[in-house]
C-alpha cells in the first residue's frame, strides 16, 4: 500500500491531502469529498479501504482556506453544541463561495491525473459523504470528459429550488451515478429522491437512487458521532453502500 500526504496547488492556495494506492500498478483515480467533519483518520481508513480494492484515491481537505487538517474530532464533536456547531457552518460557508468548489475540484481532478499511481486511459471515479455528495456532482460538471462515475452517500442539498442546485448540472455530465439517501433526508427532502431520478433519465444517464428505509444522515461513516443515545453508524447498511460503490466503480471505470 502506497499512502503519502501531498499538497495540491489551486487557485486559492495549496490544500493538504492524502493519496492511497494499492501499489500494483496504474489504476482508476477516485477523488473522495469528505463529509463535514473532514479529513481525518476514519476517511483515510475508508480511501485505505478502497485503494486495496484497486484505485488510486486523493483525499483533500475541503477546508485547506483555514489550515491544515484535522479540525475536528469526532470522539467530542457534538452537533448540539453551540460553538462546535457555529465553527463547522463557518467552514462549509467557506464552500459555497460561488466559483471555489467548481475551482477546488478541477484542481483535484489535475492532481489525479498527474500522479504516476493513475491510469489516464480510464475514467475517474468521485464520491461524497454529507456535503461531498453536491461536491460530487460538481466535480462530474467540471471535468465530464474525465469522471466516469459519481456516487453519493447521504448528501445534502443535491435538489434545491436555487439556480445552482446540483441536481441540475446531470444534464451537463457523463458519468452514471449512485445516489444513496438516508431515511431521514428523504423524510425532509421528499420531493429529492423522485426529482433525481427524473433528471437522470432525462440526462439518458445510468443511475440509482436507492432509500435506506432506516439508515440515519452519515450511517456509512464509522466515528460519525451519536445522536444523543442513538447511534448513527450502521454496519449493514455501510457494507451495502460499500457493495453498491464498487460495483459502480467495477462498471464505469472498466
């Protein structure tokens, strides 16, 4: 296993990150977005994870604008606390600056294709965890002649009623997708789900938008933390969206 911290230049500046490769070869490059917390150990294990399965994965840190990470730790975070809770909308404020996350992922993408652990003859792979979900889409509208395949696990936000609502850049993109929703965003978001499909089929795209019936918001994270007594990690539905991403992955990044 080949795993190195580098620093990937932008336009904004210069954001630390992690590669992971098997190290048997040139393979598919995967840029993987994080979920809120960011970049920290769990994500590394999880780009460890998919880099023994035969991927090249880059791992940013979506926040390099305020330092290096990590910024939180999952063991004390806790969404109701006050403070932690106004430190972490400060940081994804940071990203829906119009303009620097289609920046930061055409920065990625370049980085990927750079490294000698890639293969540039096959098509990229891009997933999300939370807000990497909308990051997702964006990076397959920014570079659709590169990503082959975009998977999002629990994000939010991909149908808004705003102008740059993610779910309108498939049309512009040529990946096939698979889009994996918890049960209480679809309860929040019910019309996402049903509009998501409508706009694959418009876009003539390969995907599935799949409904985890109990699945909570970060269910595939393993030290995402608690809601109060109530576990928010779950093994079986984690493994089931593992399943689904790499047959994805197995499917259009052949």
């Amino acid at each position: 296993m080949i795993e190195r911290d580098l620093v990937v230049t932008t336009p904004d500046g210069h954001c630390d990150a992690v590669l992971l490769s098997a190290g048997t070869g040139p393979c598919p490059g995967v840029l993987l977005w994080t979920d809120a917390l960011g970049l920290r150990p769990a994500k590394r294990a999880m780009a460890r994870r998919l880099a023994a399965s035969g991927y090249t994965v880059l791992v940013p840190n979506s926040y390099y604008r305020n330092g290096p990470a990590p910024f939180f730790d999952p063991a004390t975070f806790s969404f109701g606390d006050p403070q932690m809770r106004e430190r972490l909308m400060g940081l994804l404020g940071t990203l829906y600056t119009p303009g620097v996350a289609e920046r930061d992922a055409a920065a990625y993408v370049a980085c990927l294709d750079a490294q000698p652990e890639v293969d540039t003859g096959r098509k990229l792979g891009v997933q999300g965890y939370c807000m990497g979900g909308r990051l997702s889409f964006i990076t397959a509208a920014v570079a659709p002649d590169r990503v082959g395949a975009v998977a999002s696990f629990h994000g939010g936000g991909l149908v808004t009623d705003k102008p740059d609502s993610p779910h309108l850049l498939v049309p512009g993109t040529r990946a096939s997708y698979y889009v994996g929703v918890a049960s209480d965003d679809n309860a929040s978001e019910a019309h996402a789900a049903g509009a998501l499909r409508e706009s694959f089929a418009a876009a003539g795209l390969q995907a599935e938008v799949e409904v985890y019936a109990t699945a909570l918001h970060g269910w595939c994270v393993p030290d995402m933390p608690p809601r109060g007594d109530q576990p928010v990690y779950g093994h079986a539905d984690a493994e089931h969206a593992w399943d689904k991403l790499l047959a994805l992955y197995a499917s259009a990044l052949a």
